[in-house]
C-alpha cells in the first residue's frame, strides 16, 4: 500500500534516506535504536550482572528470569515430544516457575538453606522475581550483592540438580544438595568472588 502511493520521478536523482532517524540521516543512536527495537527487558537483569556470583552462574540465572531455560514446558513449544513431568518431584508439569519456587523438592532446598544462613524472609512461593526484589530490601545495602549471588547459587545448583537426574540418572536428596550448596559457597568465597563473612 505505501509503495503504490509512491510516484516516481525519473527526472529527479535518487537520495539515500535512514529511515530510523527523524532528519533522515545516519547516526549511531539510531542504528542502537534500530537494533534493539525489538529487545525485551529482564525485570532483575541488573541486579542478576552485578551480582558476585560466577559468569556462567550470571547467564544462567538471566535465562531462568525470562523462562528461557529448556524445562518439558518449553521443550514440548519447540516440537519435543517428551513427559512434562518434573524431574525432581514427579507430581507437576515442569516448568522455570515450578522448578525454582513451586516444586517439593526445591522449596525443601530453599527451607534448609534458609534455616542455615537464619534469614528471616519467607521462602520464595508464587513468584521468583518479586520474592527476590522484597527479598533483598530487608538485606544491608553492603551486602546485597552477596545475597544475589546466594540466590543465584541455589538456583544454578537446583538446575544442575534437574540435570543430572535427566541426563545421569543420579538423584541427591535436598540435604545432600544443601551441603553441595554449602561446600560451593565456600569455594566461592576461597576464590575470592565473595567476601568473607
């Protein structure tokens, strides 16, 4: 439609237009804007990159805020024929949602790790994102990249727990992934990635 409202002048020499900018010129502003037109924003992205937890650990975590990870839920959209059921509790569909907050197993994982560190905020229930922004106000500011890493430790080591049952066929129990939990937090905090208590 809008090219047959074109009328073309062949006496008249041809121009280069950028479209994206108003003046119709060139500008590095406008190339961003035109590249990440269509980019979709994690609502902890921040807070989840300038946490002290590992690279992989970061990325991971970011995947998992935007329900990206390949869960039976997401695997089944892309054509995968497969049991929805979770891995780790064998009772609900899997899914980011149910692995991280809803499952059995994991909200054992979250109660121990909780009782552990004597946090006194509740465990995460329906939503991870806002339990983790509500979660970290009533942590000091000084120590709030430490808890983000906290949290994204017992996420990657919940996932990795997912995977290995699918993958391995090997189960722990939510005590023997707690302590895993643990002896990764202090070779977190020998390697320096976290300050010591």
């Amino acid at each position: 439609d809008l090219l047959s409202s074109i009328q073309l002048e062949p006496e008249v020499a041809d121009t280069a237009v950028w479209w994206p900018a108003k003046n119709g010129t060139f500008s590095v502003k406008s190339a961003y804007y035109l590249l990440s037109a269509g980019r979709t924003r994690c609502l902890l992205g921040k807070i989840i990159w300038k946490s002290r937890a590992p690279e992989r650990c970061k990325f991971f975590m970011f995947c998992a805020m935007k329900n990206a990870c390949l869960t039976a839920d997401n695997l089944q959209r892309r054509g995968w024929h497969l049991a929805p059921i979770c891995h780790l509790c064998s009772k609900d569909i899997e899914s980011c949602t149910h692995i991280f907050l809803n499952c059995a197993f994991s909200r054992e994982v979250w109660g121990l790790v909780r009782g552990r560190i004597g946090f006194l905020h509740a465990v995460p229930d329906d939503d991870l994102p806002t339990w983790w922004c509500a979660a970290r106000k009533v942590v000091t500011k000084r120590e709030r990249k430490t808890f983000d890493a906290g949290v994204i430790l017992v996420t990657w080591l919940i996932w990795k727990e997912r995977n290995a049952r699918v993958f391995d066929g090997r189960a722990s129990s939510p005590a023997c992934l707690f302590a895993t939990i643990k002896d990764e937090w202090e070779t977190w905090l020998a390697a320096g990635l976290i300050p010591p208590p």
